[in-house]
C-alpha cells in the first residue's frame, strides 16, 4: 500500500510504503524524482538487502535510514513500512538543532545503519505506524503539520535508540561526536569539489593535525580516508547506474584528469574501471 501526502504550493512530498513488494530505490537512476531521505523499518524476520549493489542483512525489528543517491532492493518488501520525504516537506539539515540526526542517522559515516529496536520501541513504533496511517487519510488544512510532527517523532526516537547503540556516543560526550557529524555533512556536501582534509579542518576551525587526532581519540577512521572512501562509493555509483563515460564521471567528481581518476580508482577500489563496469 502506498500512501502520499503532496503540498502543490510548497513541492512538499511526503510517502508512506506498507505492505508494499514492489518497494526498492533507484538512487541515481532517478534521483531527482525520489524524496531525499527514507525511513525504513523491518517489522519481519531477519532478511537481505542490497544497497549499492553490496549485500546486507538487516536484522528483525530494527530501522535503516537511507538518502536518496543510495539504490536499494530488500529480500522482502512486504515485510517492511517506509517513510520517505523531501526537503520541502522537512529538512533535517535546517532543522538540525530539532533531531540532531544529520551526519549521524543521515549523511553519516557509518553506513548502513542498523538501529534494532527493543520491546517498548517495537511497540511505539507499532503505535506511530497505525497514527501515521489514520493521519495519511485525513485531508484538511492540518495533515501536513501533523506528519511533519509524527515524523520528527520518529527520527527523535530513532537518533536516541542509536546513540545508545554506539560505543562512540557512550564513551564521548555529544560535544565532541558532533564534529563528526559536522565532518560528516560537510563531507556530503562538498566531497566532488573539496578531496583535502585542509578545507574541512578549516570549515570546522580546526588544523588538519588536531581534526585528525580528534578522529584518532573518537575511534573513527581518518578523515582521509573517509573522504576518499566517500568519492569511491560515487564513482561507482555512477559506474553502475549511469551511462556517463569515465572522464564524465571525472570531471564530475573534481578530478584534473581522466587518467587522474583512473589511477585514483584502481589504488583504492583494487581494480580498473573497465573491470569494474563488468563485474
């Protein structure tokens, strides 16, 4: 089942999947169609999901975000209830300071995220399926107010049960964790233009030295190495669902040259881009 709330005035779109076996995202392939960000909750068994076309397992009763550039396709649709939406509808980076999900649930370096739910947010989450459901199928001048609320609602919740799920968020105060999610976002937002650490040290008003050594103590991977992994996951996104040529996908992605790009994608994917398109 497939429910929508649309705003004509404000391109604002806001859908609710359930019981839906046709349900899967086409991330670049048809990006500027999709809504940003996706809610996806795993009311079934333990089940398989390919994201990017890597294979996972997503646990019983847990939540996987995902954005919108991201392809997916799960074992079992119909066991699932999905929540997507676009930025005019809510935008978590605006509204940050709200949800503080942004570079952790969304936009994070921890990808896929997994957030297994326990008894009483299993059955929270139960109680806000069958509100947003009664909700989708009011119409008057209130609906989208009211879904925006429940929404917050659960990504609320979400980001709390996570950070009680992350040994980082346990050993280090939000302070702190909240330069990798800055980090984070930037890094989203800059990745195809920005491939030095110097340029997010510098937005986060730090030294490259002491933004890695913040890194180093949080126990997460340098920010090197998360940038380069960034522009890898790109480029073979757009290896496998687009049709755009090698040096397209350079320039694309800010390289000075196609050969640049080539060395750059065999030393860090372990293979060559013409290997890699036949895989």
């Amino acid at each position: 089942m497939i429910r929508e709330y649309s705003d004509n005035a404000t391109a604002a779109l806001f859908v609710m999947h359930s019981d839906n076996n046709q349900f899967s995202g086409r991330g670049l392939r048809n990006a500027n169609s999709l809504p940003i960000n996706t809610f996806i909750y795993n009311k079934g068994g333990e089940q398989k999901v390919t994201i990017d076309e890597i294979s996972y397992t997503m646990p019983s009763r847990c939540i996987l975000p995902l954005v919108s550039n991201q392809h997916f396709v799960f074992e079992q649709p119909d066991a699932l209830t999905a929540w997507q939406f676009n930025r005019e509808f809510y935008c978590i980076v605006d509204h940050d300071a709200e949800v503080g999900c942004v570079g952790f649930l969304f936009y994070g370096i921890r990808h896929p995220m997994f957030i297994v739910l326990n008894e009483t947010a299993v059955e929270e989450m139960s109680h806000l399926e069958n509100v947003f459901s009664n909700e989708m199928m009011v119409k008057d001048n209130f609906q989208g107010e009211m879904l925006r609320t429940l929404l917050k609602r659960v990504i609320i919740n979400t980001t709390r049960i996570a950070k009680l799920q992350s040994e980082s968020y346990q050993l280090f105060p939000d302070e702190k964790m909240d330069i990798v999610r800055k980090f984070a976002l930037l890094l989203e937002c800059n990745f195809k233009e920005e491939h030095e650490v110097r340029f997010y040290a510098a937005a986060l008003n730090k030294s490259p030295k002491t933004l890695s050594n913040v890194f180093a103590l949080l126990k997460q991977s340098a920010p090197s190495i998360l940038i380069r992994n960034r522009i890898i996951l790109e480029a073979k996104r757009y290896l496998h669902y687009t049709e755009k040529s090698a040096k397209e996908i350079a320039y694309e992605l800010g390289f000075e040259s196609p050969a640049h790009f080539s060395r750059f994608f065999k030393m860090y994917s372990g293979t060559n881009i013409s290997a890699f398109k036949n895989l």
